[in-house]
C-alpha cells in the first residue's frame, strides 16, 4: 500500500452540553445529573470550541484527510461550515439502532461509527480535544500492509496486577473498560496487552472494527448499547484495537510525551507542556476535575496555537 492510493477520513463525536434542548432531552430520558462525578462530569458534554481549533490543526498539519464526519445529536456548530465538501455532519439517528437512542453515552455512540454513509475503509476516530501538532502522513497511522498502527503506552505493571486491581480497587469507570478489554481479549486469543490506549487520535480499518462490533464482540456491545450515560461494565471500544493486535492486524507501537500527549486541563500548563514535549499529538483532556475557571484556560491557548481560521469554519 502506498500513500497515493489510500484514502482516510476522520470522524470526530460533537455535543454541546450547553444547548437547552439537548439538555431537556437528557433529563427526560436519563434523569442523570450533570455534576462533579467521573460518570457525569461537566467536562463529558462541556463545549468551548475545541472542536473550531481540532479542524485548524487538520488543516495545517493533515490535508490529506479525505472527509470529515461529525457525529452529533441533532446539532451542529455555529460556526461551521457545512458547505465544505469535506465536512459531513451526521446525526446519530442515521448510524445508531433505534431501541439504543437516544444516548448520551460516547462510549456506546463508538460502536456504530462504522455505519456511517461513504465512510472510508482506513479511517481515524478522535474526541473534540484532541489535535494534530505536527505535520504528518497517512504512513503515521498505516503500515504499508494498510493494517492500522495501535499506539499504547508502556505499563511495567502487567497482567496480574491489573486482575488484582479488578478485584481489590474501586478503579474507575475508564480503568474498568481497559481491563476488561484486556481480560476480553485475552481469553479470546490467549494474548495479553497491558499498554493503555494512548488517548489520542487512532486510527482504524472500517471492516474490521465492524466485524469487532457485529461478531466478535457482540455479544458484549448488545449488553451496553441500552445504556444511556456511562455505564460500569460498559464494553469499550479498545477491545477491538487490542484484538487487531492479538490476530496480526495491526502494529503495536509503544509511545511517551513526545508523540502523544495527554494534557489535563485542571493540573498542567498548557503551553510549557508543549514547549517541553513538543508532541506530534495531544489531547486537551476535560474531565470531572475541570471548573469553569480552569475551562477558561483553554479557548485562549487554543487561538494562541493555533490563531488561523480554517476553511471549515463560516
């Protein structure tokens, strides 16, 4: 395969958290808070334009992406501009089943991204926080064999003491995922990853994560599917990445700072982080730690990165 004759489109998750009539129609359907919890943080549905600054880093440091899809719940920004050829706006509606909607539950909106219309077989997934900093090539997600390269971080503590940790600690929602992907995948295959996803942007083929969600894990996407906010036990999609692993379908990578970065809007600087790793990727990480004053932090720094209006926006 050679970078001439691969496309690859890259498909974010929107929501405005903000919007009353999402907000009313979570309430209906949930009864769920808003609050202070990892389960429903603020920082899950929060907005402030990151999405705006993630198109600005693709075009500036990845051209050569085909379509972008956005994934939303009946909205789109207002800033956007849908007259693009490259963005597409999808509603949830169009790839999620009818008895699993609505949902307020990303992890449960992963499984069907699949599904949706002209989506190419090489693809990238990314969250709204999460950026391009460096200009890259199609051959820094896919081998040349077209199988996708899974970047995880090293973990010096394996196997048993995450089985130790699923019995003993009340480990958290996101934790919990992880090892039962691990646990999944090794008793399918008998392989074992302890590398936790690098928590940036990856990189997938559309059918084999369709075969990952209709037949090897389908069982355990059926028993999530009905959950509307984060769920424990949900099934997470980095089974399938894990799996792609375990059956020689994809390319581990083990990866630090200066590759991909995981900035925590509550704790770090941003800038001197950047300054410091310089990574090629970073996530700009909310989560139920974040105030707003902390949230106030990340619209200036995202212009001051990346100050130039894209051809995305209106």
């Amino acid at each position: 395969m050679s970078d001439k004759n691969i496309e690859i489109d890259l498909v974010y998750l929107w929501v405005d958290g903000s919007d009353p009539k999402w907000k009313k129609k979570k309430q209906i359907f949930t009864n769920a808070p808003i609050d202070s919890t990892e389960l429903n943080a603020v920082g899950r549905y929060a907005n402030s334009d990151e999405l705006k600054y993630a198109l600005r880093s693709v075009e500036k440091h990845a051209p050569w992406i085909r379509n972008i899809f956005i994934v939303t719940d009946d909205q789109q920004p207002e800033w956007l501009n849908t007259d693009n050829p490259k963005i597409k706006v999808v509603d949830h509606t169009t790839i999620i089943p009818a008895e699993a909607l609505p949902t307020f539950n990303s992890s449960v909106i992963e499984y069907f991204i699949y599904k949706i219309p002209q989506l190419s077989e090489h693809f990238l997934f990314a969250n709204d926080d999460m950026f391009f900093n460096a200009d890259l090539t199609p051959d820094f997600f896919f081998a040349k064999d077209g199988y996708p390269i899974v970047r995880l971080k090293r973990k010096l503590l394996g196997k048993w003491h995450h089985q130790l940790k699923t019995l003993l600690l009340n480990v958290g929602y996101y934790q919990k995922m992880l090892i039962d992907s691990m646990n999944l995948v090794e008793k399918k295959t008998g392989e074992f990853y302890s590398g936790v996803p690098h928590h940036n942007i990856d990189s997938f083929r559309k059918s084999d994560y369709q075969k990952g969600i209709e037949v090897t894990f389908n069982e355990q996407v059926k028993k999530s599917q009905s959950n509307r906010t984060r769920t424990f036990g949900d099934f997470h999609r980095s089974a399938i990445a894990y799996y792609s692993l375990a059956i020689g379908r994809g390319h581990l990578q083990y990866v630090g700072r200066k590759v991909a970065s995981r900035i925590l809007v509550y704790k770090h600087n941003f800038q001197q982080y950047i300054d410091k790793y310089q990574p090629l990727l970073f996530c700009l990480n909310d989560n139920q730690h974040v105030t707003d004053k902390h949230r106030q932090k990340v619209q200036p720094f995202l212009e001051s990165l990346f100050p130039k209006k894209s051809a995305f926006e209106k």
